[in-house]
C-alpha cells in the first residue's frame, strides 16, 4: 500500500498477457486533496484614506472555492463583499484579495477568509423587498454560490416561471466566480406582476431558497361611494370613501366642482387631507345646477377621478 498524494493522480493501465495473447485496462486515479492553507490572513493597520488589502490563498484537489465575510456585531458574518465601500474583489487562482482603494471607517471590521470544497447551493441574502413603478420594468436577482452544476428555478405564488414561452418575461443565467446568477426580467409591470417570488437553487451538495417580494407602486384608483350629503343655498356637504391606494400612501384629495350648464365654466378646485373623507363646498350660488368630483393621490402621482355627481342648490328665500 502506498499512501496517495496530489502527485498520485495518473491515467494507469494493467496489462495481462499469456499464450494467446494479451489485454489491458485503464482508469483515471483522482486524489482529493485537502484543502491546506498557503496564506493565512493577516491583520492589517492603515490610514484613513490610503489603499490597503487583506489576501488569503490555498490548495487543494479540487480548487477550494475561496469566500470572503465580514462579521457584524451580532456574530453574523456578511458573504456579500463586492464593490461596496470603494472595496473590491480580485480572484486569481488560488488566492483571493479584498483590495480598499480609499480606507473608509465602514470598512473596519473583521474578516474572515472561508476555504471549502463540496459547496452546497446557498444564498447570502434570503428574503429582500423590491418596489416599481407601474409600466416600468423590474429585474429581479438571485445570486446563489456553490459548486456547479448549479440549478435554479423561478416560482411566483409557488407556480413554475418557464424559461420559454412567456412574452411578458426573460430569465437570464451568467456563471460567477462562486456559483450562479439568474435574472428575472419583467418587461412592463402590471399590477398583477405584485406578488412573492422564489429562486430554488440546487447543486449535488444541497440546495436554498430565496424569496422576493415585488410591490406595484402606481397611482390610487377613483374614490368610492361619492355622494351629496346635505346641500344648501351655498354650501354642500360631500362624502366618499378611500380608494385602492396603489401600495402608496395617500398624500391628499382633490375636490373639483364646476357650473353644469351647456357653454363651459371655470373649474374650482381645493385640496383635503389624506385622512378625510368628508368635505364642505362653499361660496355657491343659489338655485343653480353643479357638478363635482373627488381625486386621489399619493407619492407615485394624482389618481383617477371618480364619478362626476350632479346637484341642486336650493333657492333663498327673498329679503323682507
């Protein structure tokens, strides 16, 4: 017996032979190779400002995948460190660099430097927030390390996304230094698009999950129930209750009222609070038809208007 190193790997070949003749056969010997360190990370000292750079390198058979994190104050360590602080990642082979082009105090902390092979499927960040504006296009990003062959697979309320087949998205998948990224783009989004997203990423080794949830900003919709309460000579009392919001606060209301005659007349308008859903018009004539609406509006723009109302201020009793 002979103890196997990362020299024993080698195409061998066993040859048999008697008087009829004489065969052979050969296998591939691979060694796995522990990994073993070939720089430890060392603490490093600089001034605010200057460049710096921490690095780690190993070996092994197969290359160990080398990451990088920084640990909070609570003990988590961050995978995620990529262009972020004028910092930046650099892979070359076997060693990996974390170079700070501008020393900022946010980049003090304490880094580890994490060798492994056999990498499960696994994803830094697991849940995250995404907000739109209808119309516009979201991309949607999953960014998963681990060993390849790396598979990932897109659900939206846990029903199955084709890769083909769908006009109103793309998925897209780019091999990275430590695993994969898939995009999901959707083109133009609609209100429906506003759901709970899921990448399911699997390799040999093990699979994660990831979840999104994408909000549809848009404007509110029309205000409901819009009604005349009370009306007087001059004055009229309106109602309404609150519209759809768009999945934005509503900032205020407008309340438009206008003459309704056949030639057109000027438009008067005042604003209310967000939190009102009565109002009081004034300064009316006696006797005269009138037209009114109410629109909503929040951060994303002035909504819809609801439904024009028509009324009748009464007639003033004359002077003595």
């Amino acid at each position: 017996n002979k103890e196997l190193s990362d020299e024993s790997e080698a195409n061998y070949t066993c040859v048999a032979n008697n008087a009829f003749g004489s065969d052979s056969q050969s296998v591939i010997l691979k060694v796995d190779v522990i990994s073993k360190w070939i720089n430890e990370p060392n603490n490093t000292f600089a001034k605010l400002g200057d460049r710096a750079s921490i690095e780690c390198s190993a070996d092994g058979s197969p290359q160990p995948v080398i990451q990088w994190c920084k640990r909070s104050r609570s003990g988590f360590c961050y995978a995620t460190i990529e262009g972020t602080y004028h910092s930046e990642r650099k892979q070359q082979g076997n060693k990996s660099v974390i170079v700070f082009h501008k020393v900022d105090p946010i980049n003090v902390g304490v880094y580890e430097c994490i060798v492994s092979t056999d990498v499960p499927a696994k994803f830094d960040e697991k849940y995250s927030l995404m907000q739109v504006k209808r119309g516009e296009s979201a991309r949607l990003k999953c960014n998963v390390s681990g060993d390849q062959p790396l598979a990932i697979k897109w659900t939206k309320d846990n029903v199955k996304l084709e890769k083909l087949g769908s006009h109103s998205y793309e998925i897209f998948e780019t091999t990275t230094d430590f695993g994969l990224l898939s995009e999901l783009l959707l083109r133009t989004t609609q209100r429906t698009d506003g759901s709970i997203y899921k990448c399911e990423a699997e390799n040999t080794h093990g699979k994660d999950e990831r979840t999104i949830k994408l909000v549809v900003l848009e404007v509110p919709g029309p205000p409901m129930n819009v009604h005349v309460k009370e009306v007087w000579s001059r004055t009229a009392s309106i109602v309404w209750s609150a519209p759809y919001s768009g999945n934005s606060p509503l900032t205020k209301y407008t309340i438009q009222y206008w003459r309704h005659q056949s030639a057109p007349h000027r438009l008067h308008e005042f604003v209310v609070s967000n939190s009102q859903t009565t109002a009081l018009i004034k300064d009316l004539s006696p006797g005269l038809s009138y037209e009114m609406t109410v629109v909503g509006e929040n951060e994303v723009g002035r909504g819809e208007a609801a439904d024009t109302v028509t009324f009748v201020t009464g007639e003033e009793e004359p002077s003595a």
